[in-house]
C-alpha cells in the first residue's frame, strides 16, 4: 500500500466530513449527497490513477 492512496482515502473522508456539514447548512438531499461522493470517488480514481502510471 502506498503513501498515495492513503493520502486520498484521508482527503476522501475529510472531504465527506465537509460535504456533511455543508449539506445541513443547505439542507441537500441525500440523492445529491450521493451523487457528489459518486463524482469525488470517480474523479479521486482518475487522479490516482494517472499518478501510478
């Protein structure tokens, strides 16, 4: 296990920890919670994997 993604699975829950209580302060749905974490999970994927290659 690399140093890389455990940056990223670090910065995943931070970044879920923020989305939380942004989504209290505008009252956001749970479909639009899901479907930011799906984009953030997606584009996290893309950026680890440029970085492997």
């Amino acid at each position: 296990m690399d140093s890389g993604l455990i940056l990223l699975i670090f910065l995943a829950f931070l970044f879920a920890w923020g989305l939380n209580r942004v989504r209290r302060a505008f009252r956001l749905g749970p479909v639009a919670y899901v479907g930011v974490m799906v984009v953030f999970v997606i584009a996290m994927l893309a950026i680890w994997g440029q970085t492997v290659r």
